[in-house]
C-alpha cells in the first residue's frame, strides 16, 4: 500500500514553504519594494505580519530572513509550514505565493580531495588519510 495522501501535501507545503521564504529573501537583499515584483513580496510581507500577529519567533524570523541572516530562511520556511498545516486557507495562500517564486536554475560546483557526496542542500564529506599519512 502506498503512502497516505496528507503525506504529499506535508511535502507540498515543504517545498512551498521554502520556495516563499527564499523569495522573501531574495527581495529583502534586492529591496523588491520599487520594482513590479516587489508589491507581491511587500504583500506577502504585510499578510504573514497580520498571521504571525504575537508570534515573536515567526515574526523575527521573517525580519531576519528580509536582512538575509543565516539560518533565518530555514526558520521561516518551518514557520510558514507550522502554519499551513493548521490553516488550510493559509495554505492556499502559500501555494499560490510558492507559484510566483521564480524558477532558477541551482548551481553546485564541488572540490574535494577526499570523497564527496552531493544531493540538494545535504552534502556529506569524508575526511580520511590513508594509512601511513
């Protein structure tokens, strides 16, 4: 038997949830605000503010995500899953927002003189000497 539905949309409002938070990021760094993208991002900014309300982790982490801190893009993107799980018309929202992202080609470029493995965003390296080193 295969896996039950509400597991492809967990992983859907995963990957929504990253795609909004990385565009967010994207137009705090480029300041989105003036430009013809820019009145979607400072929109989803105003909604997830009016969401977020008292929540003061949530919040500072779409303020940290905006000044493009490390980690806060992360801590955003669970956030807007928290939420999407409880609240299936924000969760619409969220896809619909998650469309708009731009689509962009991901680039990796890896050098190692050891063996490395690279898929996505884990990466895992191996760090031995042979014997007599």
């Amino acid at each position: 038997m295969g896996p039950e539905p509400r597991a492809g949309i967990i992983m859907d409002l995963v990957l929504a949830s990253e795609a909004v938070a990385g565009m967010l990021a994207v137009g705090g760094v480029k300041e989105l605000g003036e430009t013809a993208g820019g009145s979607l991002v400072a929109g989803i900014i105003d909604r997830l503010k009016k969401i977020f309300g008292s929540d003061a982790r949530s919040a500072d982490a779409l303020e940290r995500t905006q000044r493009n801190e490390p980690g806060a893009v992360a801590e955003l993107a669970s956030a807007l899953a928290w939420y999407a799980r409880r609240d299936e018309a924000f969760a619409r929202e969220l896809a619909t927002w998650a469309s708009h992202a731009p689509a962009g080609a991901v680039t990796q470029n890896v050098r190692a003189g050891r063996d490395a493995y690279v898929a996505g965003r884990d990466q895992t390296i191996t760090n031995y000497r042979h014997p007599g080193e």
